[in-house]
C-alpha cells in the first residue's frame, strides 16, 4: 500500500502544506496554501481525504 507523508506549516495567518507519498517521494502532490481558519481547515482535510482514496493509501 502507498504511503502518504504530510507537512503543514502553521501561521497566523496561513496552512502551507506539502504532500508526497511513498512512491513519488521526491515529487510533492501537493504544494499549496490555505487560510487558517474554519474554511482553509476544511479545504486542507479534503485535498488530504482525496488523495488518501485516489491512492489507496494506508490508515
């Protein structure tokens, strides 16, 4: 199964996150910015969801 590795990094004012997995780690999925409040939250768990079942990664 295939891996996903996450890094956020958390402001005041923003969620910036990166996302490899255990295939193409070297090659970041997802590189992008989000607001960090209520919205952006809800926007970084989705991104992560789809990835998580579009690569049948592990628990």
């Amino acid at each position: 199964m295939n891996k996903l590795f996450i890094g956020i990094d958390v402001s005041s004012k923003d969620l910036q996150i990166a996302i490899t997995d255990s295939k193409k780690h070297q090659t970041p999925l997802v590189n992008a910015a989000f607001s960090n409040d209520l919205v952006g939250e809800s926007e970084v768990k989705e991104v992560i969801l789809d990835l998580a079942q579009k690569n049948h990664t592990t628990k």
